[in-house]
C-alpha cells in the first residue's frame, strides 16, 4: 500500500511541475504549444537518463518512471493541441509541430540514455 502512495505522490509531483512549465507566460508569445512541447522533451531526457541509472523493478524506478515522468509528461495534452491545430486548420503548424515534438523527444531520450550510461 505504501508503494502505491509513494506513486501516487511522485505522480503528483510531476503534475505540479507540468502545470508550473506550461503556464510560464515566455510560452504565450507562441503561436505553437510550446510548454507542452517542453515537458515532454524534458520528460523523455529525464526518462532516458534514468532508465541506465535507476534498477528496473524497484520502487524508485516506478516512482520515477511511472510517477513522476508519467505525471510530468503529458501524450493527452500534446493531443489536444494537435486538435486545436487541425481545428483551426493550421495544417502546417500540425505537422510541424507533430514532427517536432516527435523527433525532439527521440533525441532527448537518446542523449538521456548515452549520458546515463555513461554515468
């Protein structure tokens, strides 16, 4: 039961640092969605660093993993920015910000790992 507290606040944690990230006003002056575009890039960083130094199956990896970057990271929110773009039929910015978002984050998640390895 405690394991499940400790996610729970870890989960939490990380929420309350995405809601800080994304409402920054440095982001309002984009017509993209920058902050959430940042909390996942710094997710996938934090989750690629982790994973090397963390032991899988332990409560701290879960805590970290699944906790607080599951918590700090946010698939739904980068969704419904995409929507708002097609609904707006800002197809470009769609797919500008859809690739970014999706190269950016693959390569933060591979200089995570090479650093953590390296550690």
């Amino acid at each position: 039961m405690i394991e499940l507290i400790l996610l729970a606040l870890s989960a939490a944690l990380g929420a309350v640092i995405r809601a800080y990230i994304i409402s920054l006003k440095l982001f309002d002056r984009f017509s993209l969605p920058y902050g959430t575009f940042t909390v996942n890039v710094l997710g996938a960083f934090m989750m690629g660093l982790s994973i090397p130094l963390v032991a899988q199956g332990s409560l701290i990896y879960f805590m970290v993993i699944f906790g607080f970057l599951g918590g700090l990271t946010t698939y739904s929110a980068f969704t419904l920015d995409q929507l708002r773009l097609f609904e707006t039929k800002a197809f470009k910015a769609l797919v500008r910000y859809t690739f970014t978002m999706m190269f950016f984050c693959l390569v933060a998640l591979a200089l995570g790992l090479l650093i953590g390895v390296s550690f």
